[in-house]
C-alpha cells in the first residue's frame, strides 16, 4: 500500500456513502492498517449531495484535514456527474468508480479524462435485484474491493455482518452482502 490512499465518497443523502465508507474503514482495521473515515455534509436532507472520506495506510495517520487529492473517487449515484465535479482532484494516476451502465471508456470520454483508471458497475441493478431497493452503496463496496484490491472481499462481508447484525433483519444483511458479491464479479474497467 502507498504510504496514504485517500478515497472520497460522493452520493446523495440517504444512499449510504457515509456507511461505505465506515465499513471500508473497519475492513482495512480488521486487516491491521490504520484508518481514518469521516462525512462532509451539506444540507442535511434526503437526496441532497454528500461527500464521504476514507484514509488508509500501513502506518500511522499525523494527517487531520480534507481529502483535496484522492486516489480514488467512488461515484454511488451517476446523476451527479451533470451537478458535481466529482473528478476534482483526483490524482493523474488515481481511479474513478461509478455505479453506471455505462462502460468505463464512455465515462472516461465524458468526463475527458486522460490518465486515470475508470470502473463501471450498474450498483443501481443490483441493488434493485438484491435489496429490491435503491440502496447501492454495498455494490459499490464489492466494485471498489474488486478494483483496488486495498481490503480482501472477505473482510468486506465480515465487517457488513458485524455492522448490521442485530440491527436489520437476516434477509437484508443477506441481500447486501450479495450485491458486495455480485458487483465485486461484474465490475469493468478501462
């Protein structure tokens, strides 16, 4: 691992971009790397645009700021591509995941980037087709693990188990730890 990867979250209020990166942070402690995972909100209200952080690293953070440069920016809802500069900062060599059907060379042109990494999955789908709701943060989880290897899917589908347990019921833990599955599988890059 890079001495700090920086990961931000971009959603809307009510998709879960907060409890990704939350559960993303407590799969790479669980694999002993220290972590740092933090929200930024503006209005506070459902559908409104929200901003999630993560870092990780082999040793210990001294960093207490924003994330101005991420790595890697995860994009849970396609519709703030028009609204937000969700590429803001990204790295030349950083990575961009959107839950799109598009493929990631179409987001690529779209989005005119040069140099960095595009991954596409249509979390909207599968959480539709798992969840049998508009929930898609967990896929976007399994198409991160999947594209930047930074945590082990295992630990992924521990860390949603120890979260949830007790607090949902046993059919929705299921159906999200099978939308991780699925767009883990069905993830595309460019």
């Amino acid at each position: 691992m890079q001495e700090i990867v920086e990961i931000r979250w971009h959603g809307r209020g009510g998709q879960g971009a907060v409890t990704a990166a939350k559960v993303l942070a407590e799969a790479a402690l669980a694999e002993g790397k220290h972590i740092q995972a933090f929200p930024e909100y503006g209005p506070e209200r459902m559908g409104a645009p929200v901003k999630a952080f993560d870092r990780l690293s082999d040793e210990y953070i001294k960093l207490h700021s924003q994330v101005y440069n991420p790595g890697i920016v995860v994009v849970i809802d396609h519709t703030l591509l028009g609204s937000v500069n969700v590429t803001e900062g990204l790295t030349e060599d950083g990575v961009l995941i959107v839950n799109s059907p598009k493929s990631p060379a179409d987001i690529k042109k779209d989005l005119g980037l040069k140099s960095q990494k595009v991954y596409t999955v249509d979390a909207t789908k599968i959480s539709m087709e798992t969840l049998r709701r508009f929930i898609p943060n967990t896929p976007m989880l399994g198409a991160l693990v999947k594209s930047t290897g930074l945590v082990t899917l295992e630990k992924v589908l521990e860390e949603v188990k120890k979260m949830f347990g007790g607090k949902l019921k046993e059919e929705v833990i299921q159906g999200n730890l099978d939308a991780i599955k699925r767009a883990y599988e069905e993830v595309r890059g460019e």
